[in-house]
C-alpha cells in the first residue's frame, strides 16, 4: 500500500492456468470496497463468487477475463500497520 493509502499493488498470486500474472496491478483503495472493509479490519476476507460479488466491481472485467472463480485477500501487517 502507498504512503497516502490511496492504492495497494498485488505482489503475491496463485496462478496454476499460467494466465498473465497481475502480480503489479495497483489496485485503488476508494474504487474497491472490499480493501476499504479490509483497512478497517485488519482481517483476511475469503470471497467464494469473485465475479458477482459487488465489492469487487471495480476489478470484475478482470476477474471474469482471468476466470477467477475465488479470493482470498490477506491483508500483510508490520507493526500493526498495513
């Protein structure tokens, strides 16, 4: 995540298609309700529908290009800061 908390960058992925990677896609934190849940929680969200679920609409075209099916988004913390 950015100093302004802005945006974070994906920088762990599992990939067993050998799909594009999207290790490196900034994700935007005020375009993705799902980040912002997570910033207030602290806490590791499962998402079973990725491509329905209405917290990842920003990243939906995506996820259904990639065929994702589901998420898991564990949140990295260092010194009780994300």
């Amino acid at each position: 995540m950015n100093a302004n908390r802005t945006y974070l960058t994906v920088f762990a992925e599992y990939n067993a298609l050998n799909l594009p990677t999207t290790l490196g896609t900034v994700i935007s934190v005020s375009q993705t309700p799902i980040i912002q849940t997570i910033l207030k929680s602290h806490s590791p969200v499962v998402v079973a529908d990725a491509q329905n679920d209405p917290r990842l609409v920003s990243l939906r075209e995506e996820l259904i290009r990639r065929d994702t099916i589901s998420v898991l988004i564990v949140p990295v913390i260092v010194n009780g800061r994300l």
